[in-house]
C-alpha cells in the first residue's frame, strides 16, 4: 500500500469521530444558549392538601423577558416546566400571594402589581382562579 493511501485511510478514519465531537459540541453550546432557567419559589397546598399552586421565575436570556408563572399540581406529581401548564404568567420576579378560598377556588395577588400580563387564564381545570 502506499503511502499516501494510508496516510488518506488515517485522515478519513481520524475525521468522523472529529466530525462527531465538533457537531455534538455545537449542539449542546445551542442547546445551552437558547435553554431557560426555571427556578421554583414557593408552592399552596389547597385546604386538604391534595393540590399544589406552584410558583416560579422564569427566566430565558437577554432577549426574552424575565416571568413569574404559576400553575396547579395534584399532590404527589412532579411539577414540570415543559408539561405542567400555566394558568398565569407576568412580566417580571414578583411576589405572588396564593390563598385557597375552598378546594376548588383560589385567590392569587402579586407584590407590586404586574406592568406586563403575558397569561390570566380564569380556571385551570377545575379551580376557578380570581385575581386581585
């Protein structure tokens, strides 16, 4: 074999792992740039403890907003960003104020007052949800 055929076979064996490396590493730079930051601030029990409103800062980088959510949990589930739906969400790391008005109803307050509301939905699943 001569030499310049191996030196070919080397570089052509030498180049796919490379080539694995580098797209793996750019993937998870991207996956990293554009991923969010959720951290969990507080979570009400409801007055038997079976559900949970669960509050948290979302935040995503320089070009998206900082947000406080919140959103319902059964007792016992894990709450997930990704598959947990929100039932509010606002502009901002505010203090929110969850008070169960019966197991199905729920009062929710923010300190200060929001200035941007992203989502105010009235019920999620079967509490009815008032803002004050």
């Amino acid at each position: 074999m001569s030499r310049r055929r191996w030196i070919g076979i080397v570089v052509a064996a030498l180049a796919i792992p490379v080539g694995f490396i580098c797209v793996f590493l750019v993937d998870s730079v991207m996956h990293e740039f554009g991923a969010c930051r959720v951290v969990r601030q507080r979570a009400f029990a409801s007055p038997s403890g079976g559900q949970l409103v669960v509050v948290v800062w979302k935040t995503c980088g320089a070009t998206v907003p900082d947000s406080t959510q919140a959103s319902i949990v059964a007792r016992g589930r894990t709450f997930s960003p990704e598959s947990t739906p929100t039932f509010v969400s606002v502009g901002g790391h505010l203090e929110v104020v969850v008070v169960w008005s019966s197991e199905r109803a729920v009062r929710v307050g923010f300190i200060p007052e929001p200035g941007q509301i992203y989502k105010r939905d009235q019920r999620a699943g079967d509490v009815t949800i008032n803002y004050e």
